[in-house]
C-alpha cells in the first residue's frame, strides 16, 4: 500500500517530446530549477519549469540525488543511447519507469487498477475509482477532486492522440503519443469516451519487457503469474500476448530464465543473475 499519493506537479502540462533532455542538460550544467535565469536557460515560462523538473522526477531521469542510472544511459551527450528519444522502444522504457515507480501516482493505478476493471471509459469514472480507491484505504485525505481531474487530463494528453478537427500541432508534440496506447471512441452522441488500444498499440521490444520484469521481481527468483500479468498490464497486453513474450523470452535468455505453466501454474524462474542495464545493452547495440 502506498504511504503517500501525488496527483499534481506537472502544472497541467503533459510531457513535450524534449523536456526531458532539455532538462538532463539543464541539470548538468549545475542549474538551478529555483532561479529566475531559469525560464531564460530553458527557454519555457515559469511554469513550465516546474513541470520539467516533474516529469524528470516522474520518469526517473532525476532524483535528489541528482541524475539516475536511466538519465545517464539514455542523455549522456557522449554515450546515451537515445538522446532525443527517436527509438520507440525508449518511450516504452520511460512509460514502464513512470508506472513502477509510483511517483506520479495516477499511472500506476490507472493502468494496473482501473484497466483491470474497464477497457473503455470516460474521465469521470477514472476520477470516481480513484476516489474509491482512496477511500478503500483509509487515505481518502489525498483525494480532490479537482486535483485528480486535472491529473486524469494530463494523463489522457500525454497517451491520446486529439480527436480529429480539433487539434492544433502542439496536440501532437507529447512525448508517449507514439504509443497509442489510448485512444478516442468515436460515438455518435459526441460523448468523450475513451478505451485502452490494446490490438492497435505499437509493438513492445522483448528487452524493454524483460527490464521490466527484472525491475519488478527484486530479490525473488520465482515470479508467480499475478505479478507477470500486472507486468502485461503496464504494457496494456492481453494474457496471450504476455505468455507469448514470456516464453519468447525464456528462449532468447534460456541462460537466466525459464517460463513454466505445469498444473495451470504459470511462472517464471531465475536461475542466473542478470542486470537489467545488461538486457537494455542488448537492445540498443543491436539497432
């Protein structure tokens, strides 16, 4: 259970294709998101400059530390593997980085929790189960409502391409559109209706998944299937196209992994240790 739930912080902005390596370089320059130079360096209002610093916390690209493990692999200028984020499988890293990491609360419950019960929907009945869900654990003091609808907003414009005849360019420029993971549902009543694009959606490289799966499973060596389908759902798969990409990689990793169903038990079994920046490497040095 969560011990504490954000819904705010990006501003009402959604994440702009280059925000999060204009902030990387911010960053290294030793910048500072406080300082009124800032809105001039980064070359955006002011409160677009709160929203970078979020949506660099928020994709674990920065922490309070400083740069993360992920910033570096993806934004060093002398050897980040995907500096201006033109390979799809790196927006499919930084949406599974979104969503495990909890930072932006929504995510995460929006597509394990709320996909679970729905593939269709319209914005009020996203805000209804979280507010349910809140409340369900007591932590319904984190709940407003005009917070959330917001956060449900920025949410849909980062995924959604714009319905057609009413969108301008700038509706096209955020950064996890490519995915079309969620779409508009075109009805004849005009209603904003909206539904996971689970058959249209682009394709998951095996390694992204994998570096999923290695991020979720901690120090357990034997991942039951509840836990590889919430790993299915982050990536808005059905449980055939899951089992699917779990045996292809137990075939591709037959060294480190094997995948099982015996007795209608489904899971996956580690018998060597294997570092997720290890499985990203295969990917990116094979492009």
């Amino acid at each position: 259970m969560a011990l504490k739930y954000t819904f705010s912080g990006h501003e009402s902005f959604p994440c702009k294709s280059l925000w999060l390596k204009k902030g990387y370089d911010f960053v290294i320059q030793e910048k500072d998101f406080n300082s009124p130079n800032a809105v001039v360096d980064l070359g955006v209002g002011k409160n677009m400059v709160s929203s970078i610093k979020y949506w660099l916390k928020v994709f674990g690209i920065y922490d309070n530390n400083g740069m993360t493990q992920l910033g570096e692999y993806l934004f060093n200028d002398e050897h980040g593997r995907d500096r201006f984020l033109e390979d799809l499988a790196s927006l499919w890293l930084l949406h599974f980085t979104l969503i495990f990491s909890g930072e932006a609360s929504l995510y995460q419950m929006f597509f394990i929790d709320f996909q679970r019960e729905r593939k269709q929907f319209e914005r009020n009945q996203v805000v209804d189960s979280i507010q349910r869900r809140l409340r369900e654990e007591g932590k319904e003091n984190f709940f407003n409502s005009n917070t959330v609808k917001k956060d449900v907003g920025v949410l849909l414009q980062n995924y959604c391409l714009p319905r057609k005849n009413s969108y301008t360019n700038e509706d096209f420029s955020s950064l996890l559109i490519d995915l079309d993971l969620i779409r508009h549902k075109e009805n004849k009543e005009d209603k904003k209706e909206y539904f996971f694009n689970i058959e249209g959606k682009r394709q998951v490289a095996p390694e992204i998944f994998f570096y999923g799966l290695l991020q979720m499973k901690g120090e357990d060596n034997t991942i039951p299937y509840d836990v590889l389908q919430t790993l299915g759902l982050i990536f808005c798969m059905t449980d055939l196209e899951t089992i699917e990409m779990l045996k292809l990689i137990s075939e591709r990793y037959s060294n480190h992994v094997t995948y099982s169903d015996v007795a209608g038990i489904r899971q996956m079994q580690f018998t060597n240790e294997i570092e997720p920046f290890t499985v990203l490497n295969d990917y990116y040095e094979n492009i």
